[in-house]
C-alpha cells in the first residue's frame, strides 16, 4: 500500500461524522457496525484502552497519522491517546500505563498489538476484509457475484480470498499480468482479465485494490465500487456509481474490533 498522505489523513478525523453518514446511506451501517461485522463480533468498545505509538523509522512520522488513528478508536467509543514518546520508547509507555491495545505503523505494516492476547491484527488484512464486507454490504450478497478485481498486491489476494469465502466469482486484472496469473493459479474462483478496460465497463461490481484511480468514464451507470487504494473520481462517472473509499478509517476500525477480540476464544 502506498505510504498515506498528510492531506489525507488529516480530513479524517474532521470527516468521521460525514463517513458514518456516507456509510449507512450506501451499505447500511455505520463504521463501527461496519467494522463488528467484518470481525464477525461484536465486543464492548468502552473500556478497553488504546495508545497509538508515533513511529520515526525510515521515512519518519507523517503528521497527524497518530491523531487521526486515535480519533477514529475514540469515535469507535475506545479510550484513546496518543504515547508522548516515539518508538520502542512509545510502545513501553503503552504497555506500562496499562492500554489494551497498541497501534503502530512504519512504512511497511501497521498493527494493532492486543497486549494480553500476545497478538495483532493486520491493516492489509483487515482493510480488504473491511472493504470486501462493504462491497457485500452494499451489494446484499456476494455469493454467486462477479466482483473484477483491480490490483493483485498484498490487499488484492486477502479481499480475493475474502471474496471467494462469499462464494463471489473473482475476476483479476493487474497492469503487471504476472500478479494476476499468480493469484490466478492459487484459487478455482479467479480468473484472469487481460482486458481490463473492457472489463471494467462490463463488470457491476468492482473492487480497487490498485494504487491507480478507476477510469470513471468506463464505469457502468449500476458500478458500485469498494477502493480502498485510490480515492475514486466521481467527476466523469455516472452520478448513480456508487463508491465506497475513506483513506484510513475503515482499515483502522477493522483493526480495532478484530485485535479487540483476540484470544477471547482461550479465556
Ligand atoms: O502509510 C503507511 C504504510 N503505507 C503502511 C500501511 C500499511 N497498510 N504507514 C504509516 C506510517 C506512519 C508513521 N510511521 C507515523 O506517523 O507513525
């Protein structure tokens, strides 16, 4: 996934409210209901308490990414702040002021640690399953759909996989056909599209795992599209298009409740 930018981040924590909104007008449910049926539970957010760790390595802090993670577990109804130290340093002060639960992101992964559980949750992972849930949510069901897949990355194989689970017929395309063929070969509900612009003006229901932007004006009238890469350009496209795209929320709030309920199966 592409490093997040500041500008998007920072539109988060202002947004929440309007995403809530957006979502319960185009799948029917808010965020939060989003993210409790993605995990498939649905825990007491109150009281357990979360500390989001800013991270300096490689290409440093991105400012407002620890603020705007934090607002969205607020948001969630989580205890939330962000450590006042960095690092290694930031996660021993999580872990001695006694927070359930701890985020931190470098430049490749983002986590969230469940501290008594001695595991984490993902954000590739719960990002596609967050966005696969969405799209299900906005379509009813996904069983016997034909989903096109944009992207054969880290999140295009788990929402492929996520799909398949939803009996969804897969359809990958990715500019470099090889990531196609390779998803292709490990699934019997993928099939390979080596047209993509063709199969996106023919598939209804789309799903962006790509860093490129869907061209608008290929999409059908009845596209509903769930991006989580790339923000979608409404400009060109038909006005009934729906889209399901927030820059960092969904992924974050997935996190929350999956890490949230990690190892509650062995108390
Ligand atoms: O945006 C990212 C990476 N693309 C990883 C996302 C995984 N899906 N990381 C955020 C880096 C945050 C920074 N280290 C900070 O402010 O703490």
């Amino acid at each position: 996934m592409p490093r997040l930018k500041e500008e998007d981040v920072n539109e988060v924590r202002r947004s929440l409210e309007s995403l809530d909104l957006r979502l319960s007008d185009l799948i029917g449910t808010d965020l939060r209901g989003l993210a409790f049926r993605t995990a498939g539970s649905r825990p007491a957010l109150a009281g357990i308490s979360a500390a989001v760790v800013p991270v300096t390595s490689g290409k440093g802090t991105i400012s407002g990414f620890s603020d705007s993670v934090s607002a969205v577990l607020s948001h969630l109804g989580m205890d939330s702040l962000v450590t006042a130290a960095t690092d290694v340093d930031g996660f021993s002060e999580a872990v001695s002021s006694g927070s359930d639960l701890i985020f931190m992101a470098d430049d490749r992964r983002f986590l969230a640690y469940n501290v008594s559980a001695g595991a984490y949750s993902d954000n590739v992972d719960c990002t596609a399953r967050g966005y696969v849930e969405a799209l299900e949510c906005a379509e009813g069901s996904l069983g016997g759909r034909t989903v096109l897949l944009l992207g054969a990355g880290r999140v295009g194989r788990v929402a492929a996989e996520f799909m398949g689970s939803k009996g969804a017929f897969v359809q990958v395309a990715d500019i470099d056909i090889s990531k196609a063929e390779a998803l292709g070969g490990l699934h019997r509900f993928v099939t390979v599209r080596q047209d993509m612009e063709r199969a996106i003006s023919e598939t209804r229901l789309i799903f962006n795992a790509s860093t490129a932007e869907v061209p608008a004006d290929l999409v059908r009238e009845d596209a509903i599209i769930s991006t989580p890469g790339e923000r979608f350009s409404t400009a060109d496209a038909p006005v009934t298009v729906r889209a399901i795209h927030d820059p960092l929320a969904i992924g974050t709030a997935v996190m929350a409740v999956t890490s949230a309920v990690l190892g509650r199966d062995s108390r």
